[in-house]
C-alpha cells in the first residue's frame, strides 16, 4: 500500500484569553496520506492536536511512515515540541491491543506551561 496524496481535514482556531492569543490547529490525518505540513504558521502559542497518523522512531515506532518524517521535517523547522512522555497512557487503543500515545505538539514558548491530561 503506498502513500497516497494530502487528504488532511484541519480545523484552525484562535483563541484569546485576556491580551494572549492561541493559535490552535485540530487535524485528522488518514493512514497512508502524506500532509503538506509547509503551509502552517507556527509561531508563539502554537497547539497542534489531534490524530496524525504519524508513525516516526522519535515517538517509538518501528516502522516510520510519510506522516511522521513530515512531522519531523516540522520539528526541526519551527519552534514547535512534541509534548508526550513514554509512560503517557495512550490516547488510541485498536481493536488487536495495539496502542499510541503522541497527538499533541505545541511551541516552546508554553511548551512548559503544557500539561496532558488523558481521559
């Protein structure tokens, strides 16, 4: 199975507490797409959330795919961090016990103020 173009579905939101904006970025990404990560602005106060698809070996996984290295290309290009620890409960639980965790990027700047809260 290859990787197929961007079908990507982005929801892209502001929001102001006081004098503080957040740029906050939802995105769906499906198996075996490969996104276009170029078009994002990310700057200070910068959320990334949602479910990437993206397998990548920063994050574990053995077998990377499109999604993750554009994640890396991402990472190393802009001032966003991946906000996820090992011993994070996982997010995603498939049906054969399969699990994954990582979902949430944000910009250094509130990076340490970033707290994940599993439900």
């Amino acid at each position: 199975m290859g990787t197929s173009i961007d079908k990507s579905e982005i929801v892209k939101t502001q929001l102001q507490k006081e004098e503080t904006f957040f740029k906050i970025f939802a995105l769906y990404i499906p198996p075996n797409s490969k996104p276009d990560l170029s078009s994002y602005e990310i700057f200070a106060r910068t959320i990334i959330i949602g479910d990437m698809n993206a397998h990548s070996g920063w994050w574990w996984y053995s077998h990377p795919n499109a999604a993750g290295l554009e994640f890396e290309d991402l990472l190393n290009s802009s001032p966003l961090e991946l906000s996820f620890k090992p011993d994070d409960p996982p997010t995603y639980i498939h049906y054969n016990g399969y699990s994954c965790s990582p979902g949430l990027y944000v910009s250094s700047d509130i990076c340490a103020f970033t707290k994940r809260k599993i439900m």
